[in-house]
C-alpha cells in the first residue's frame, strides 16, 4: 500500500516561502522497507532514511523528551 503524506514548508535556505507557491515536503512509505521513509521537497532529490532516526531527529530539534 502506498502512503505519502504532505508537509506544506515554510522556508528554504532560510528565506520565507511565497504566498501561492506551493511547496511542500513529501513523506513517503518505502514499499519493501518498513523501517525507511522517502522525503523530497518539491520536485528535487528523493531521500531515503530510517524513519525511527527521523523521528529521534524530530524529537531532539523540538527538545521534547518523549
């Protein structure tokens, strides 16, 4: 089953998003990997990672102790 979820991104390289440019990050299930998720941003570079990396990472960066 394909899963993919969208973020709607407010800054890239440190500059604010324009109002009616749609860009969002794109969170996608690996279809034979359970454990990794896809990220990309727009139409650019597809990445792969641990999605439980990801979200210790996410954990960290929002200083929750969970």
């Amino acid at each position: 089953m394909k899963v993919e979820n969208k973020i709607h991104v407010y800054r890239i390289d440190g500059t604010d998003t324009v109002v009616g440019e749609l860009t969002q990050l794109t969170v996608k299930n690996v279809w034979n990997r359970k454990q990794f998720v896809e990220l990309q941003v727009g139409e650019d570079r597809k990445i792969v990672v641990k999605s439980s990396d990801l979200l210790k990472a996410i954990s960290n960066a929002t200083d929750n102790d969970d």
